[in-house]
C-alpha cells in the first residue's frame, strides 16, 4: 500500500552526481520496488493477525499505526543523519535496519505476542524511512537536470510494481485458500485453538525472514558499490517552522494526512469490507486480490495522469477525482454484491494523481523553503498511522461499512483543497 505513491523533490542544495549512473539508479528502482512489496504486504498482516492474535478491528488496525508512525517520527532524524554521513550510508543504513525489522518477525511468532509484531513493522518502517529519503532525492540528480523528471517517474512505477504485487504475494504466502471461520474455531478444544493460533503466526516467519536475508545480502552488496555521491553546497539551518507562514502549505499538509490516512485505511480493511458482503467464492486469499487490482489501478491512473496533467491544471483535476471517490465510495457502501466490489477497487484508479498534485501545489511559491515544506509534507503521512484506527473502532462499536465515512470526509477535504485551499494568493491575506 504505500502508499507514497510518488517521490519527494530533491534537496534545493544537492548538486548532480558524476560518473557513470546506470547502476546506481538500477539499485535505487530496485530499493522502491522492494519497499513497496514490503509495506503493501501490511494489508494482508491486518486481517491475518486479528485472528493468528485474537484482536479487535482497532487492535489489528494499529498494525499502520506503527508503521507509518515510524515514518512520522524518523524523517527528521534520517534528514539529519544524511546530511551528516550522505546518501549511501543512508541507503545501507536503512536496508540493515528494515533486515532487523524482519528478523524481528521470528520472535513475534514465537510468543504470538501482537506488541513484538508491532516492534518489527516499526522498525522495518524505520528502516525504510531511511530509504525513501535517500533514494528518491538521488534519483533525481543522477543525470542531467533536464531528464530528472523522466527518472523519478520511472521509479515510481517500479515501486507501483511492487505495491501492486506485495497483496497479492502476501496472500498467497500468508493467508489461507479456504477460510476459517469463527464459528469453527469456538468448536476447537483450548489446546486445539492454541495450537491452530500458533500455526497461524508461525505462517509469516517464511516471508519475513527471507525478506530480511535479502535486504541484508544488498545492504552488503551496496555498501561495497562505489555509488557517485551528491555534493551538498547549502549548509544553512532549516526551521520547519518558517513554512507555516505558507497556508496553502499547511492546508497541502492536511491534504496529505487526509490523502494517505484515506487510501492506507481503505486498503487496510479491503479484506474485512469485502468478506463482509458474503459473496460466493471471496475467501481472505482472492480478497487479497483485489487490493492488488486496487494498486493496478493506481499505477494505470498514475501513467494516465502523467499525460492528463500536462492538459489540464491540477487543482481542478484534484477537485474532480476526489469527488469521483467520494461517489464510488458512496456508492459501494450503500449496495451490494459485484457492484460493492468493484465500485470500492475502481477507488485506486482515482487517487493515483492526488498525492503528486498535493506535493507539488503545497510547495508552489516556497522559494528558499522549500526543503522545509517537503519536509512538512512527508510528516504528515502520518495520516496512514491515524486513520486505519480511527476505522476500526467505527467498525468495532458499528459495522465495517461505517467507518467508510472517515475516508469519505478525507475525501471531501480534498475537494476543498483541490478548488480553493491550495491558492498562494489566498494565503497573503491569512498569514500565520
């Protein structure tokens, strides 16, 4: 799920690396496209965990939380750090890191305790924060200027590759072809249930050990590279507190915590909605599926947009798909059968645009800020860690239908951003 679905602006102080950029920039693509099979696979952890560890829809929900929590609470200090140590360091750093993450992944399963769970994702998160800060600025000076556009979008698609496998690789290797049901699991004896609960948890070592092996084995293989280093000729001090100034930055902030808070909680329970529309056939494993038919769409919507926004201006464009959303999801929630189904998964095909559109309107007139701004804007992808929980307890104290308001009111917001929040011009007259 990322579900940073593209990459941040380079540093205004990083400088063009020189020599030869072709492997370097193979080893970044390949670093998205793990990133995103790693952390797309956390839909499939929501509902496979809330019944390996016996937990509640706002319980199995804090599986994001702790995900891109790490990603709120790290991206400040992976900044620092990399000013410090450069890019590279910060590239091996965060694959040995993530590695810990999945290694922590065997004592979880070992006691089923859902807190050590919780550990790992953070720490993988915290791994990967370490990645999605170095590579996707080193991108976008691997080459010449001009073509750095046409660089970072092609990563993108890569780690929209990975996000539209890592469901449906997930599923495969986690959850099972037939469900079982609860009603079948009150009729096992003490022992039995342990024993089946057990087994359950057990199923993700694979996976995740694997996993950790490979980031391991390439944080060796990088850290042995040569990688072309990116000369940073700005020392001056940065204040996040300067951009709040800029209301069409905060209000881009907002934007982004609704955006990814709306498409990490829709995700996260696609699963759950889906099973509980009871149709024929739609156990957890094809369920799965269809988040990776959502991702598909994403990455269809995202080459899509790469033309339709060179047309048309952005924040209309934003205006219009988020009230697209806000249709399709009404629409689901309010029907059944087929027409649940594909309304919710043709979501992805809409979003796919938003978050580039919110990044690049919330930076517009930054000038000498603009560092800071990306910086601001990156935090608030903390939205992916409060919204899913938000969710879960509308879901707990209600139904799962329900808690689609959360994200329809996201949405909503990004109709008002898209068509009058993200205007400088109003800003001047609102200084804070």
């Amino acid at each position: 799920m990322a579900l940073i679905p593209q990459p941040a602006l380079p540093p205004a102080s990083a400088q063009p690396a020189t020599g030869s950029t072709w492997l370097p920039l193979l080893v970044v693509m390949l670093l998205m496209f793990l990133w995103n099979i790693s952390r797309n696979i956390n839909d499939v952890l929501v509902p496979h965990l809330k019944r390996a560890c016996q937990l509640t829809d706002f319980q199995s929900s804090l599986v994001q939380s702790a995900f891109f929590g790490a990603y709120f609470l790290c991206a400040l200090p992976v900044g620092y750090f990399l000013k410090k140590r450069g890019y590279q360091a910060g590239i091996v750093t965060g694959l040995c890191l993530a590695a810990v993450g999945g290694f922590l992944f065997y004592p979880a399963a070992e006691t089923r305790f859902y807190p050590v769970f919780l550990l790992a994702l953070f720490v993988m998160a915290a791994g990967f924060t370490f990645l999605e800060v170095s590579a996707t600025p080193y991108v976008s000076v691997l080459g010449s200027p001009q073509t750095a556009a046409s660089r970072l979008n092609l990563a993108a698609a890569c780690g929209s590759l990975g996000s539209t496998l890592g469901p449906l690789l997930g599923g495969q290797l986690i959850l099972h072809q037939q469900d079982v049901s609860e009603e079948s699991l009150r009729g096992l004896s003490p022992d039995a249930l342990t024993a089946f609960l057990d087994a359950e948890a057990n199923s993700v070592k694979a996976p995740y050990l694997t996993l950790a092996l490979f980031l391991l084995g390439l944080g060796v293989v990088i850290a042995r590279l040569k990688l072309p280093p990116i000369q940073q000729t700005d020392s001056s001090p940065t204040r996040l507190r300067d951009v709040l100034r800029f209301r069409h930055t905060v209000l881009g902030a907002v934007a982004v915590f609704c955006y990814l808070g709306a498409e990490v909680g829709t995700v996260s329970f696609m699963i759950r909605y889906l099973k509980s529309l009871d149709l024929p056939g739609i156990t957890e494993q094809k369920a799965a599926t269809f988040i990776s038919l959502y991702m598909a769409g994403v990455l269809i919507g995202r080459l899509a947009g790469a033309v339709l926004l060179r047309r048309f201006r952005a924040g209309p464009m934003l205006g219009l798909v988020s009230g697209v959303v806000v249709v399709l999801i009404t629409v689901s929630v309010l029907s059944s059968g087929w027409v649940a189904v594909w309304s919710m998964v043709s979501v992805g095909l809409f979003t796919s645009v938003m978050y580039g559109i919110i990044f690049t309107l919330s930076i517009a007139g930054l000038g000498p800020h603009t560092e800071q701004g990306s910086s601001l804007l990156i935090m608030s992808i903390v939205g992916g860690a409060i919204v899913p929980p938000l969710m879960g307890l509308i879901s707990d104290y209600s139904t799962i239908r329900w808690a689609f308001v959360v994200p329809l009111i996201c949405y909503f917001y990004l109709i008002y951003y898209g068509l009058s929040g993200y205007k400088p011009a109003a800003f001047a007259k609102h200084t804070i």
